[in-house]
C-alpha cells in the first residue's frame, strides 16, 4: 500500500509547474510536496492561514504558532506570509490557486465529487473542501482506484456531493484519468494492469486516448 | 475608557446560558484559553458556539500526550454546548459522542463560507453570494437557524446566499495587545481572530502580551481596538 500511495503521490508531483501556487488536502495528497521536481518552485496553501508551507520541524523546533491544517506543527518557507481565514478564502474562491489535490469517496464521470460525508456514520464536516474544489483552477484527485473492492469511479455519485463537475484529473494506481465532455479518458495506463483491468475497477464507461500511455511513477 | 483591561472573570460576567457565543482558533490554535478556563468556572450553560471545530480533547495526538482539553473542546468537556456551528466536527471525540447521546446538535459549514458569513456580520452586510456549495446539501439543507437556502443568479452564474452570523460574545486571542484593544495575532494564529472582532456585541481579546499604548509602532496592529469591547491578560503561549 506504501508504494501504491507513493507512486500516485509522484505521479501528481509531474502535474505540478514553475510558479505554481497548489493545496494539498490530508493524507496521500500531502505526500506529495516530497515528489515536486527540485528545479521547480511551487508555493503550497495551507487553508488555516498561510502560503509559504516546507516541511516538518525537529523534534523540541516547533513553533506552536504554526501549524498546518491537519493539525501538524510545520516549518514555512522565507517567502511565507500568513493570513486569517477569510482572506486564505478568498485566495482559493478568487482564482488565484493554481490546483488542488484531494482524496476522494466517489467521483462521477461528469467530474462531481463526494469526499465530506457517509450519511450515518461518525460527522467530520467539509472543512475547506468544498471551497476549495469550486476556487481552484485545477482540481487533481490523489485516490486509490477502488475501497476494498468497491468502485469510487462512477457514473453518479451516490453520496452526498461535494461540488458538482469540479474535477480536472484523477489519478490512481492504475492509471491517469482525464473528464473530458466526451466522458472520462485514459490517457496514461499503468503496466502493472491491462485496460480490462481498469476498466473492471470503474463503475462507468473509460475512453481510451487513442495517445494513450503507459503511467511513468519517475 | 482607554485602559479596557478587566479579568477574565470579569469578562464573562455577563454570559448567560442559551447565549452564542464564537471562539476563533483552528483546532484550537489561536484560541483564547484563559477565557475558555473562565467560561468554565463560571459554568454556563446550553450555549450555541461558533467556531472552526471542537478545539482538541484530552491527551490527542495534535495536543500532546497528557494535555487537557484546549479551546472549545474545555466547554465539550463540561458539557455546556448544545449547538455548535463549525465547518469539521472530526478530530475531537467528544462532540460524535455528544451527537450519539443527542445533547448536542450540529450545522455544518464550508470553512470560507463560514468566514464570510462571520465578516458579513462584522462588517455590515445583509449576507455573502458564494458559488461553494451549490448543488450539494448546502444547498437542499436548512441553515443553522432553520431558514431555507437561497439560490442566485446573477450573469449566468448560480449562487448561494448566506445569512450573517452574529454572537453575543465573541472570544478571541491576540499575540500583542494594547490597553485600547489594538492587536495582532502572529502567525497561524489569526485565523478566525481578525473576522469575529467585531461580529458580537460583545468583543473579548485574550492578550498573550499586553502592551501600554503608544509603546509600540502601530503598524505592528492588524485590527482596531474601536472593534474591542474589552481586554484580559496573561493569555499564556502553548507548551508543548
């Protein structure tokens, strides 16, 4: 499971371009800022209030006034500037981040997303989700291709949306999926898996780019 | 008055239970905590509290181990709360399992929408058109005071429209504060801070340092004590 995340987390690390400013959500997609080419510069939004997120301080080095918005103490860049919470929304609904990786439950291949909520089970909240996916030019979801064997790439979503057609770009470890008006398209597939296989893991029908490629994990 | 400095006793005073009450802080960094001590001894009741989420309990992880409960959780805690209105309810235990034994009841809300919905209060404003949310159940489900949602258009665009939220009290943190209320949160620590001054009747900013006026540069402030009601000192910086 260690190098399926890795290798999804890599893969989104090429999405990412010079001058860039990008969200990471919690989990997979904050893996990767490990993977983002050195010889590119990319700034990273933390919703709570600040641009300008590095790393994670030593042990006895952290500064209680900051942390990230998962709660970690982190480290921040010289460029950093920090901010309160509405201007850090502003930021997102205004355009002016460039992408944003999320997780997700369910995503249709219209590009809706489910990723805040199972009715009857234990309350979280959206937190900055749904913001997020509606501001960002670039919605990229960082997710394993199926849960336990169930499809979470679907015709509809069933749960709850968080936006409706917000998303650009899937990946998984199988391959690299792009909505499109025509429908979802492989445009990169894994070698580890055939189109029969990627397809047997979707709960709706995959365009294969006629350019398709194998997905590169470097 | 110039000098706005009281206790923290003081301070929550005129609290009384039913109240709403905002706390800024974002998993509880940022929070006031020596007013949430306050509010505790004071012991309060079935308060509706705005706030990002539940602040953090006992011994978590983000907290450290041995820790007491910080920020909104030390109300979760002594069970004073009886709606809260946040945009996560996931990291602290306490409030699912307020949710399971039904004493308290929750409205979710996107975390800039919240913002906003604050700010449109502090600043004067009927309400906020925001495209977050529509077509999800922000928009099919009730607002935090059972109201309908609206739906806008404008150009081709399709928006919701969000109600201000105003509280009695509002309970903020600042890193450096003058007697007049003239403060600055560092940091992460702004968050919510800067956006409820001014969206209660009635303001209270925790000071960490206390200042005299006129002894540091202005420009050191990021928001006016005009918008400050009252100020309390010795807001102690978190030990981990």
């Amino acid at each position: 499971m260690a190098d399926i995340k890795a290798r999804i987390a890599k893969r989104v690390a090429r999405e990412m371009h010079d001058g860039d400013v990008v969200n990471l959500g919690i989990g997979l997609p904050t893996m990767v800022s490990d993977y983002i080419a050195e010889d590119i510069v990319v700034t990273v939004h933390s919703e709570n209030g600040f641009a300008g997120l590095d790393g994670y301080p030593e042990p006895g080095k952290e500064d209680v006034d900051i942390i990230d918005s998962g709660g970690s103490y982190v480290t921040v860049l010289p460029r950093v500037e920090f901010f309160d919470t509405a201007t850090s929304f502003g930021i997102i609904r205004g355009g002016h981040l460039d992408t944003t990786v999320l997780g997700a439950m369910q995503v249709a291949e219209n590009g809706d997303l489910a990723n805040w909520i199972i009715p009857g089970k234990k309350v979280a909240g959206m937190g900055g989700a749904m913001d997020l996916v509606e501001g960002a030019k670039k919605v990229i979801i960082a997710m394993t291709h199926t849960q336990k064997g169930n499809h979470k790439i679907l015709e509809k979503c069933t749960l709850p949306l968080t936006a409706e057609k917000c998303v650009n770009l899937i990946v998984t470890e199988m391959g690299v999926m792009e909505v499109r008006p025509e429908g979802l398209v492989v445009t990169e597939l894994h070698p580890d898996y055939t189109k029969e296989d990627i397809q047997a893991a979707t709960g709706c029908k995959l365009i294969f780019d006629p350019n398709m490629k194998a997905m590169e994990e470097e | 008055m110039i000098d706005k400095v009281i206790t923290a006793d003081e301070a929550v005073a005129g609290v009384e239970d039913g109240m709403t009450i905002m706390v800024a802080g974002f998993l509880a960094t940022g929070s006031p905590e020596i007013l949430m001590d306050a509010l505790v001894r004071k012991g309060v009741k079935h308060l509706t509290v705005i706030g990002n989420d539940g602040g953090l309990a006992e011994g978590q992880p983000a907290n450290g181990p041995g820790k007491t409960p910080r920020g909104i959780g030390k109300l979760l805690d002594n069970h004073m709360v009886d709606h809260i209105i946040a945009s996560h309810l996931g990291v602290n235990p306490r409030l699912n399992e307020q949710f399971a034994d039904g004493s308290l009841k929750y409205t979710l809300v996107p975390q800039g929408t919240l913002a906003e919905k604050i700010r449109a209060a502090s600043y004067g404003l009927g309400g906020v058109l925001t495209p977050t949310g529509v077509g999800t159940p922000m928009q099919s489900e009730k607002d935090e005071l059972g109201r309908d949602k609206k739906v806008v258009e404008i150009d081709g665009r399709e928006y919701l429209f969000e109600r201000p939220l105003h509280a009695d009290y509002a309970f903020c943190r600042a890193t450096i504060c003058d007697r007049f209320g003239n403060f600055m949160s560092a940091k992460a620590t702004k968050n919510y801070n800067y956006v409820m001054a001014g969206a209660a009747d009635n303001v209270i900013v925790a000071a960490e340092q206390l200042v005299e006026i006129g002894s540091v540069d202005p420009d050191v402030f990021q928001v006016s004590g005009v918008m400050v009601n009252h100020v309390v000192e010795g807001e102690p910086k978190w030990q981990i």
